[in-house]
C-alpha cells in the first residue's frame, strides 16, 4: 500500500525532520528510534511501510527543503552526514511542494478549492493509495466562533457568499476532505475540530485525528499524573515553564498564538486527576535554545496526614526530533484507518496528542493500551 | 470484619506514622490521602475498614510510641497535635507489643516459636477475625544461600537441629505462618522468599506479599520507564542518587545492607524497558535529612536519528508518610485476601512493590489495572 | 547605644519574623544563624546591639502580631514554641504601631504630617537614642514620574497645594525624614529614590539604604554571574521562574505589581557580565507555596570553541526567614552610619539588595569586600 | 616571547582541545571564550601571546593528534570543520610528541632523564624561550608515602639506588625541573606536591603550579559557599554527584583513583565555611556521557531561627573544553611568573585549581582578586 503524506508547514522543521528521517530509515541509513509503530506489537496491524511513503505538501516559505535539512544538521536535530546523502530525494520532493498563502483577490472558497486540487493533483501524480494530510505549520492564535462552523451547509453557504469564515488550519481540513484525503492535526490550532468539518469527514467516510502532538513536557505529565492519581496523592499545584527557540519559540513569543499552547498544555492534568489544580503554564521564546526545548515542572502534593512533598523534573529534548517520528506514525495509522473504512474522529489515537478528538482520556498508559487495542482490531480486518 | 495488624519494627517510623494515621482517620482527624484503597474502585471490594484495625507487633527498641509519635510530630511527618490527642490509644496498642529479638541461649526455632506464640496469643486476645504480619523493620544485608531454604522438610529439620538457618526477616515470616497469619514483606529483605517459606504458605493456605515497598525514586521510575517503551526512545542510561536520614539512612549507611536495597531499585527499568541499561543507583546517609528523602535521576536517551536528549528529575519526599498508608492498604487486601481463600504470593499486589513476588511486572499503570481487576476480582466473591 | 526601628507594614511577615527573632535572640532561644553583622569582622564597628532594639511601626492592618506570629509558626517560618513565649512582649510592641493608610479627607501633605509625628512620638516615648525606618511593606507598581519629584522646593510646594503627588512608600521616606529618622527600603518600591527626597536626606543630614532585599533568586544570581565573567563564559540567556505564595504572592499576581519586582530581578545579571543577555523573569502566584518559595533558574553559555553548555539552580528558600535578619542587620548598620555622620545613599550596602542605591555594583563577594571595608571605617570612628 | 607548552597526555582530550583551540584562535577561527587571561584586566601583564606558542608533549598512546581531534569534533567538543583546517599543523605537533612510559629494564633515574632529555631537546630544536610542562594526564590513585619525598638528597639517593620511589606525575614535575622547565599539575595527582621537589624548583628558581583545575561542580562550589559563608547561613549538608564518560569515566571508575579526585572535590567547602559539614562526593561512570558531565548538588542549609533550606544544581559541561583555555591560561601565567624570577609555588593562581598549591583559599571571586593583583604586579616589572 502506497501512501501520500501531504504536509501542511512541509518546509517547516517538523516536516523536514520526517522526511529525512524516512529516507534515512528506508536507506537503512537510521535505527527506527523513536517510531511507536516500529514495536513489535503493530506487526500485525496492517500498517503501511514507510518504505511505500510519497512526500509533497503546502508551504508559505520557499528556503528549499535540503537546505533546511542543512540547517538542522547545523542545529544537532538530525546526523550531520544526512542532508548530503539525501539531498536529490529531497529536491524531488520539493518539486511536489505547492504555495500554501492566500493569494490576492482570491476568496477563501477559491483558496480552499485550490488548495484541494493540489491535494488531489499530488494523489494522481504520484499514484498513490491514498493521501493523508498532516497539519504540522505555526500554531494559530484560539479562533473566533462563527455561526458558520455549526453544520456543513451554513459553512458552504457563507463560503459560496465570498466570506472568509474558517482559521487557516481548518480552511487545510475542509480542502484535504474534499479532496478525499484524510486529516490529522499535529498542533493545537482548529484544524478539523468544528461541527461543519466532523460532518464532512462524515459525509465523506474519511477519518481524522488531532490536536497537538504530545511530546515533551505534556508527555511527562500524562506519564506521571496518573501516579499521583492511583497512589491518592493530592496535588496541590503543577507549575510548568517552557523556554525554546527555533521558530516555535518566536511564534509562541506572540502573547495571542500562545494561548491556544498553555490551554492545550493546561488541561491534562486536571483532567487525569478529576479535580482542579494550580496549573500555570508558560512558555518563553529564548532564541539560544534553537531547536532544543527545556521544560521544568514543579509538583506539590499532599500525602498522608496532610504531608506536604514535592517533585521536580526537567526535561530537556529537540522537538523536531521528538515530533517527526509520531508525524510518520499517524500517516501510517490514519491510513490504514481510511483503508478499513473508519471515519470521523479517531479517539484511540489520543496517545499521540496534548488534547485529543473524541476521547477524555488524557493517562499516556491507558491511551497506549487502548492504541493497542485498536491496532489488534486492525489485525483482524482485511487489508 | 475486624483485623490484626501485627507489626514486625512496631515502633519504627514507618509502623508509628501508620498507627497514628489509622487512629487519625478513623476519628475524623486526617484524610484519607496516600491511602491507595481509599479510591472509589475499591468500594465494592469488601475490604476490612480502617474501623476495625487491632495493632501490635514485635521491636527490638522500647521508646514507648507516643515518644516516637511526638518525635515524628517534630519532624513534620505526623501533624504537630495528632501525637497529645491519641497518647492513650498508642499507650494501648504500645503494652500489645513484644520484644522481638532473640534470647541468649534461644534456638532459631525456640525463637520462632516464642514469636509465633505472641502473634497467635494477639490474635485471641483481641478476639480479631484474622492477623497479618507485615514487615517495617530496618533492611537487612543480602541473605546468605542455605541448602535448608530448599524445602519446608530441610528447613524443619535443621530448625530441629538447633540451626539458625534463617534471615531474621524470614524467621518472623515462618512464625507468621505457623500462627496462621498472612505476611507482608514491606522491605527488601529475605522475608516468604524462600522455597521452604512459600511451600508453608501453601500449606497453611495462607497469601504473603512483597518485597520492598515502592515508595519514591523507584515509584516515579516505574511510571516514567513506560514512557520511553512505549514511544520507542532508547533510554542510555537511568542514574539515581538517593540522599536521606533517619534510621533509614544510618542502616543504609552500611555498604552491605545497601546492597538489598540498590539491587531491589535497580531492576525495574532494565526490566520495564527489555534491555540493559547503564543505571547505577547510590545512596547516602545524610543525617540533616532526617525522616526525608530525596532522590536525583538523570535519564539519557536517545530518540529518532539518534538525537541524544535527557530528563531529570527530584523527588522530595517523606518516607514514613509515603509507606505508612500502604501499610494499612496491604493489611487491607491481605486480610481480605486470605478471607476470600487465596493462598501463596500475590502477583496481584505488585502495585505497592519494588521487587514484587510472583511478577515481574513493573509499569505502574499496568500494575494499577492488575489491582484493580483482582479487586473486582474479589467483589464478586462472598465476603 | 537603644535603637529604635519603625517598620512600614509592622505586621507583616517580614517585620513579624524579624521582631520575633531579635526577641528570641536576645532571650537566648535562638541563634544568630542568617545575621550578616554576627559575623566577627564586624565585632569592631560599633554596632548597636539587638539588645537596645524597640520596635514600632506602620500598618493597614490589624490582626495582632501574636496572631500573626503563630500563624507563621504553623507555616515553619518561626518555630513552634516561640510565639507563645513571646506573647507578652509582642503585644506591647502591637500597642506601638499605628495606623499607616490614608484617611478620608486628609491632603498627601496632612497625611505625611502624621506619619512623621507617629514616628516622633515614637522616638520621644520610647527615649530611644535614633530612630531608623524600615520600609518592609507590599510592592507598589512602578510610580508614574512627576515634575515635583525633581527638587525639594517643587515637592513641598505641591503638597502645599493638597496634592498628591508621592507614591506611598516615598510618602513614608519623607515623613521619616521630616521626623529625624534614617530609612531603609526594603522592597523594590520608589522609596526615597527621588531626587527631591536625596535633597531633604542630605539637607537633614540622613543616611539611606535600598533598594529590594536581596534574598533568594537574585541573592544566588549575584554569587554566579560573577564566575561567569572571570571565566570569560558567554552567557546566553538567563531564565528565571519563581512561584511563590503569601500575600507576597497575590500582591504579584497583580501584573503591573510585579513590574517593580521582575525589572528590579532582571538588573544584575548584564550589569555584572557587561553585555546584554535574554532574562526574562516570571514571578507566578501558587497559594500552596505559603511563606516559601522555589526558584528554578537555566542558564545556556557558550565556553572554549563555542561550546554551549547549561546550568540550573533550584532554590527552595522561606523568604520571611531570609529577610528578617537583614532588616536586623540593616537597622544596626543604618543607625551606626547616622551616629557616624553619614548622610545620604549608603552604596556599601549594597549587599543587601537587588537594586542598591547609589552603587552599580552587582557582585556579591565585592559587595561584601566593600561592606567589609566600610565596616572598618566606622571601627576608626568615635561612637 | 615564545613559549614552549610540554603536555603530558598530550593525546587526551584536554590537550588535544587546548591546541585545537590555540591553532583555531589565533588562525582567526575562534573566539576567545573560556580564557581567562583574554580579559581586559590582563592587557597589561607582559603576558606571552598565544601566537607564540609551541606544542609538544609526552603520552602512552599512540593515536594521532588529527584523529583525536576529529573523535572530539563528533563529540561536540570542538567545531566540526575545525580537525581538517588544522590536520597539517596538528600533524607537525603530533611528530613531536614523544613516548611517555617506563622503558623495559629502566630504572626511574633512567626513565627521569629520558624524559628530561625529551623536554631539553624540544626547547633547543623550537628554540622558544622557555619551556612550561602541564600534566593533563590521567589522574593517579592516591601517591603511598615514601621517606625519599622528605628532601631533594634523600631523593637523589633513592633514585641514584635505582629505586621507584616517585609516582609517575611527581616523575614528570622531576624531569621538568631537571630541564630547566616551570611545572604545572592540572590533575589531582601529586605531581610537584613533594618537599624533594619543592627543593628542587627553588634550587632550580623555576615556579610551579596545581592541582587539579576547578572547571564544573567544584567551581560552581566556590562561587557559592561563600555565599552562605557571607550571609551566615548554616550549611548542614553539601551533596555531590558528578556523572562522566570519556577517559575520564573510566579512570574515575577506579575506586582507588578516584580517591585523589573525590578528596581534591571536597577540602573546598568545609575550608570556605570554616566548620565542617557531611559532603559526600561521588563520582560515576557512564559512558554514554562521552566528553561531558553532568554535576548534580543539593545543599541544605539553616537560616534565621533554625529554617531549614535547600539549594540544588545541576551543571551540564564539557570537562575539556571548560579544561583546554584554563591550560592556555597557565601556561601565559607561569611562562610570565618564569620570566619575572618567581620561583616555587604560585598561590596567586589558586583561581585556577580544586586544591591551590601554597593556598588555602577557596573562594573564587577573591581568588580572582588575588590573581588580578598579582598580574598588576606583573605588569610593572619589566619583562
């Protein structure tokens, strides 16, 4: 089985990060560290190889992909060697990488059908199965509300009326379903989660998946929430600072973009414990950092008889490279969810993400047995 | 139904801060916080209540137990008022407890019969449905191997012999057994471990758990080594470096008895994650610490292309008050347990260990589903 | 030589804790651990003796100091017993401290005029031999500039004219001034940083001090940044994160609050490395911190070859305990320099605070050379 | 004035760094980050120019410089395009380095000469003024105690017996002494710390210098202990833990080398502080660390009425290339002190060392005064 993977941001770290490290391991030239799907227990699953994998995407800058491999070369993300050694494949993919922006005088209906002619052209060049889309741009600030989210036919409606009423992530989700391909978000902007959007992946038959992939300081704390929770531990406050570069750091500077991230950051916790809880979270842009991320968490909780304790921890890891490898695991995993039939949201993907569609469940153990689960079912379906 | 809570270090830190829980909880003093079994899923478990605890046990030391609790009070480990209000339940429970040393001229079996006397004279005395013995006594060094640990016939006979074969921490066990009370081993020596010890169990069917209960470092190992499996980051190596006080760290302070305790840590993350890793863990006597701990780890490991990434954390806490509510916890299954008729060790409970018996189950959340399924388990059984 | 110390915001944790500690340390219940002048290299200087402290002062509030001292108690800022030992002698400084807010009707000019006659009756009840002011109230936001902060004569005229043009802490430096009494700020507040109010201290021929105790985070950053530059490491980029409780906490919850507090943090570290660095700093408000309060600072820097390398410090400090004693240190070395006939900004106390008055030096050990030194001086001097 | 730098190890990580550094810095392709002496403070004392500098060295092994370099430059030590830039000049160092380890059948006295032979013909075929040697070779085990060390006659009688009296570093400060060349110890190892060999330097009116350069927790350590030394707070407890791969790891897995390091580690808290304080150090080896080194420290400590506190740090570094400009450093320094006709130890150099020769201060910012000082007089004799 062939697989399309169309990038939103394709010329972004994330993007670049996914695509070298897919040629690399299809090479053999890389371990498959980092990969939730290379375990043993998805052999079975019927899960589309990386090996079958076609890169293209929309983007707004036009830096050519090798060099922003060289960049990240320079910046400790991926081997210093790789970006030589693949340059020619990624140049071929560049080739299939299309402008994403709004073009002037266009409406957002026609920018929409653009968008998703390029997504259903990428789809016929190359041949592919099946396309899934993968939003991997800058975080959006939250959205307006808009009575046209509420169903379908008032979005086609103020649509068909010239109005721009969708976010831009959401405008990709709208653009991927009607071009027949499946969706997933990997940040905390809208994307697919409106009424108007879930109906259309309904009508459509196309499954989706999102928000905002879940891998630095959230993962720790959907990994140690639960302790508490289980162990009766009463916390008190979870305070977490984040400082990072990179273009993420600069664009989470902008106190209104940031919003969406400390609220997609807050809720787990709470959430995992059933109570509310203290919960700051910031984020600081500190260009040094580059593509590296350190996040330093303060707990405090009570135990018996009301003893006061506290953890810290500090994690200190390279987005890009925490991120690119789930970015080729919910390709692999959405599409074979399109291939079995599946649509609208995915919930047993919630291991993947900060705040996930159609599922509460925020306890990173429990949402991998329920992956689990959910592959063993895959198993059993024809391919 | 009411419940012996038999004691072995009845008047160390981790037994007095139970005690004076138990007491605080039931009369409305403190909340049920730490208290693993106080959760909502436990409900219909048919666990024994708090309300019905008896407590004695054996020591070797006679400060008297409101000493300990007052001093307890002054360490911040118990609330400063607690210690006055409940002098004379603790004097009570404090003429329940017997010296558990061995005699001059005392043959290992003369021991063990004198300390199976006590417990079974405790249990009729205070007319309690049944006893368990639950190990909080100071950690001992590794035991030596002995051909008489290899069945119960060996061990009788070199008992009969006037042999002293066993480790002090499986003597109390064997008496436990011999006085038809279940066992709990809450530190990481010897205790039911023994082929001789388990075949007794058996025998008297009777249910024993342990070793070594999970209280800090290993504790927050267990809920973070999943994260790393289950998203494929190849941990390098896990350093812990222990600092504490109290008895704790002056019986720690011995480079021999350390040994139990640092090999009892160092196994479940090599186990957790199916490889070796590098992963030293020391420990230090730091008298100023006093009944506190903290913990150091630095975790390395490496995710996709081979990008080297860490995390740290600390963990301050307080030992007595973290291990003191899962005493009464496992006095609560234990004893319902050996109500609903389970005999030997009890995978089951590997939720509260270090080094549980009968699994080498070691992720925290799995072990938490274990739990809560053989508590179901145990629902549906007559009580 | 009796001292008398008027403390603005007399109430307050930082005040309570220092009365209760010179009246512990003179009773002999307490060591002299955290007074900078029990060192022996300032046994020479002729320092007035806690043992002739009378304390007095300004609040808004009226719970009693007793109460307060105990509830400082229950938080571990001051131990157990002392408040109740203490009783007696607190209350009777209580019976000293005088209402400190504005009352209705009354001119900035009315309202200064009565400041500065509690603290003349203060002094002439008492027969004290001077009287240093003590500024240990809340932060105000930073104060808006105004024309009759320029000079003296400007000030006096516009109160003249019933305005009000002082932020309250400088309303407090002047009435300490118009009432013969040196002053001390402790807090980050305007104080007697206006030139108009450097005119009246020198015209009155009075020494001051300030600005912001240097207690914790700044306290560390003042001993580091140094080693840094010696070892010509360039560093990077400076994040700090402080979470904190008490009422220090909801006062800079208020975000213009804390403006005052983060500008006068983040002054040190580029002062003493001679460059400009990224430092941002969070103050965050966590009511279950209580008296105590965390600081986690990272530090990037880029040694030999450009190598970048990173620190962290941790700091768990109960800020109450930290600055009390320096307001004990700062009365002694305060009313020592006004008998010595030192009027004006006192630069060699710059050791003391964040934001020193009349001194850009930011380097602690040099700070301390400098105190030292001065100390000396005043050793030559008759007392 | 041109210097000649003799290292011993001269294949290792430090030294290979120092001269990668000095090719790179005065090739123009570096900054001067990292050393000392390039402060402005400096400018004046007659020191020699790194461009002026002449390498060459003793080792046991055999791997050439090149490629050392370029295992550094894959370890993130030194710039990856530095090794090729500089292969040729590295080449001409690496031809004369000479080997370093007892011959078979040579006796110490004959092994002494050879290497003093060494030295000797390096100085005369360069023909730079003058010779510094600087051991930053592995560190020793703890030297045994000899009555030979007692004076420069009694050595001469031993070594003339053919006895193997000395340990290897003091063998190289001998040789170095022998040839007419200043001698400094970067290592803990005992190097020049001999009465036999101060003889010998003062007889010889050659300075020398040591031991073991302070580069990460022992530096931070002396920033900060007088901190709480100045503020009087009490430390109770100074915990150390220090994680390293590399050479070093390993040597330092040694239980019996490690010694002189944990010893060297722990004299400087207790000397600052002036009372003595538990301060284990540890020290392990975990080879995935490579070149770097984590250092964690917990420091508790008493405050104002007894309030317990805590810091913690945790310090992230390349011993090498915090290592590597220190050895530059001491060379212009001790090349200098040769040419002004100092002689013996150089306490003024304390800054630069765990465990000054000829001084017992610790503290770092005062150790810098003392050093500033000294090269201010430098800077008035004539060079």
């Amino acid at each position: 089985m062939s697989t399309g993977l169309w990038l939103v941001g394709a010329r972004g770290s994330v993007a670049t990060t996914a695509m070298v490290g897919a040629l690399a391991v299809r090479a053999g030239l890389a371990a498959r560290n980092g990969l939730v799907t290379g375990g043993r227990v998805f052999e079975e699953a019927g899960l589309p190889a990386l090996e079958g994998f076609v890169f293209g995407g929309h983007d707004v800058v036009s830096l050519p992909l090798a060099k922003r491999a060289e960049a990240l070369a320079q910046g400790g993300v991926v081997p210093r060697h790789l970006p030589a050694v693949l340059a020619d494949e990624l140049e071929q993919i560049d080739a299939r990488i299309r402008p994403g922006g709004r073009r002037e005088g266009e409406t957002q209906a026609g920018h929409a059908a653009r968008l998703a002619d390029d997504i259903r052209a990428f789809g016929e060049a190359t041949g592919v199965d099946r396309v899934v889309v993968l939003n991997v741009a800058s975080t959006e600030p939250p959205a307006e509300p808009h009575p046209a989210h509420a169903s379908l036919a008032a979005l086609e409606a103020a649509l068909a009326e010239g109005a721009g009423v969708l976010p831009i992530s959401s405008l990709y989700a709208y653009a991927a379903f009607r071009a027949g391909a499946s969706f997933v978000d990997f940040t905390p902007s809208t994307g697919a989660r409106l009424p108007a959007l879930t109906e259309l992946a309904a009508q459509e038959g196309l499954p989706f998946a999102g928000s905002d992939g879940k891998t630095g300081e959230t993962l720790v704390k959907s990994a140690l929430a639960p302790m508490f929770q289980t162990r009766e531990l009463h916390v008190q406050s979870w305070v977490g600072m984040n400082i990072l570069g990179g273009g993420d750091g600069a664009t989470l500077a902008d106190p209104h973009a940031v919003l969406s991230k400390t609220r997609s950051k807050g809720r787990s916790v709470a959430e995992t414990l059933g109570y509310e809880v203290v919960a700051p979270v910031h984020i600081d842009n500190v260009p040094d950092m580059g593509e590296w991320k350190t996040a330093w968490d303060h707990i405090a909780f009570e135990g018996f008889l009301g003893v006061r304790m506290t953890m810290q921890f500090t994690w200190q890891g390279c987005d890009s490279a925490l991120a690119a490898p789930l970015v080729l695991d919910l390709a692999r995993l959405v599409a074979r969810a399109a291939q079995a039939g599946e649509s609208g949201p995915l919930p047993a993907l919630a291991f993947f993400f900060k705040d996930p569609v159609g599922s509460t469940e925020h306890r990173l153990a429990t949402q991998y047995d329920q992956l689990v689960e959910w592959a063993r079912g895959l198993a059993r379906r024809s391919a």
